[in-house]
C-alpha cells in the first residue's frame, strides 16, 4: 500500500480523477520527519494538521477573476491521503515518498504534498525528475538545506539531489537564509555546487530585484516549488521545525507566492509544520493556505502551458 486514506481536504476526494475528469493536480501528505532533532520533533504530525486547518480555507478567492478563482474546482484536485511510511526509517521512508510522487507524476498531472521535515523534498525531487529533465528548484527557507554533511537528513536535501544530478543548480534558488547556523560556511558551500543563494537581508531590501532575475533564469524550465514554513517570521509561523527570528509576514509571503504565477511548475510542497509546537493550529492554517496558493499557481501554470496537459481530458487552451 502506498498511500493511507486519512481525512481530505474539502473538496477533494480519495482517487485520481473526478466526475468531471482526470486531476491536473493531487494532494499528498507526507507525515514523515527523521525524527533525529534533540528536542523539537513532531513534523510528522504536519499533514493531519494543515488538512485539519483547510477546513477554515473556502473556495473561491475574493482577489481573483477567470477560471482560477475556485482553483481547486479548475484543477479537479484530488487528495490521495499520507504516504503509508514510517517516521524515522530512511530506507523505508524513501522509496514509498518516490513512489507516491511517481504515481501522480506519471498521469502528467501536478503534485501538491505537505510534509514532513525538510527531508521528504529529496525522494520527490527522485521521482519528479524523472519525468521533468532539466528540473530546477526554487527554495524558499530561512536555511539552505545544502550542507557539506554526510547521509540523509534535513540539511543534505540539496546536497544529495545535486550528486545524483537530479536537478540542474546553475538555474536554482535558495532563497531566504537566515539567522544561525551550526556550522561555518554553509552559504559558500552550497554556491559551490553552482546553486544561486539570496540571503533573507540580500532579498528583503529588494525583491521585485530577485523576482525579475529568477524569471529570466527559468523561463519555461520545469518548476519544483519548495517552502519551508521557516521562511515566516515565528510571529505567524511558530510551530516549525527551527525557527529564525525576522522572516516574512504572512502577507509578505501570499504576494510572494502570487508574483511566481506564470512559471512552469511541475511540483510543490510545503514542509516543516510542527504541531507541537504550534499555538493554535497557526501555523497550520498559514500553510494551508500557502496550499491554496499552490493550488492558483498550478491552475495558471495550466493556462500557461496548456500543451503540457492536452492528453488530460477537458483541457483547452483559454
């Protein structure tokens, strides 16, 4: 078994079509963490959560007009459930992560999973890249995730997916670092193995800057959006994995997500929502909506790039 039925987010239903056709995109949960943090444990928790908090997201979207104002409804979103995985356990983790991923990824369809740590990027990165050569990344996230460590953890995502050349990095982002780390050089590192880094103080004074540079570095390459809940300000995001003082606001992020309408993305997920450590379900409902972010900018990516989806049934170029 792959995935394990849990409760759907509104609208959505357990399968891989709709009455009205094939999905365009699918929901994934991936309740997973390494589990290997000496106090702060329980992103494994974050699927459940952030479902629990859709419940507050409604469906259309007051400051949008056309076919994407009820995004979920124009992509025919399904919800597949969690992957049926085991917290902690790497090698069994892993593969049933790709292999969930590669089951939506193989209809031609979009992927929209919720983590999980920092971690389960990795296994989807394996599976999305199969199908999209030429994969770049844009990560938003107060840490690199590209550290000069051995293994398989939250800080060694990008480092293992650009040894098993599964992204291309001269064409990749990193994007937001900042506030401590561990180790010295992390920034050097990862700018070594050719990823574009932008500092949270580099981007904040300027991101219409940085905004215009990755649309002409991207232009039709295969999009991975990655978002690691961290890149808010623990004053709306307090329940993440490691927080660091002085990021985004929640409306500095949703314009974020909106200025990327437009790109080619093939794949998306949300990480690091750690319930207990959250108050209220804030950070919960923050990334949901982060999800219906998502869930806009795969409806434009549709009209973008409706060539991409003509073998889907129903889609026409608008």
């Amino acid at each position: 078994m792959i995935f394990q039925p849990t409760i759907c987010l509104s609208g959505a239903s357990l399968s891989t079509s709709s009455p009205d056709g094939p999905a365009l995109a699918s929901v994934i949960g991936i309740p997973f963490d390494c589990g290997t943090h000496k106090f702060r444990v329980g992103a494994r928790q974050g699927p459940d959560s952030i479902r629990e908090q859709s419940k507050l997201i409604r469906s259309y979207d007051i400051s949008k007009l056309g076919p994407t104002e009820n995004p979920s409804r124009f992509l025919r979103l399904t919800d597949l459930g969690n992957v049926a995985c085991v917290p902690g356990d790497v090698n069994q983790a892993f593969p049933l992560i790709e292999q969930a991923v590669d089951y939506v990824q193989r209809t031609g369809a979009m992927t929209i999973a919720m983590g999980g740590d920092g971690a389960v990027t990795l296994p989807q990165l394996r599976a999305v890249a199969r199908h999209h050569p030429g994969l770049v990344v844009i990560h938003f996230d107060a840490h690199t995730d590209t550290y000069d460590f051995k293994g398989y953890n939250t800080a060694t995502t990008f480092t293992r997916a650009v040894e098993e050349q599964l992204i291309d990095p001269k064409n990749s982002f990193h994007i937001g670092a900042r506030g401590t780390t561990g180790v010295p050089g992390v920034i050097a590192f990862g700018r070594s193995l050719g990823f574009n880094i932008v500092p949270f103080e580099d981007y904040q004074p300027r991101p219409a800057h940085w905004l215009k540079m990755l649309r002409e570095k991207l232009g039709r390459k295969p999009v991975y959006l990655c978002f690691d809940m961290d890149i808010f300000d623990p004053s709306c995001a307090p329940g993440v994995c490691t927080p660091e003082w002085g990021g985004l606001t929640a409306l500095e992020g949703i314009r974020l997500l909106r200025s990327l309408a437009g790109l080619n993305f093939v794949a998306f997920d949300v990480n690091t929502v750690s319930p207990p450590h959250d108050i209220a379900g804030t950070t919960a409902f923050l990334a949901a909506t982060v999800m219906q972010e998502f869930c806009g900018l795969a409806a434009e990516t549709v009209l973008a790039f409706p060539e991409r989806f003509s073998h889907l049934r129903g889609v026409r170029s608008h």
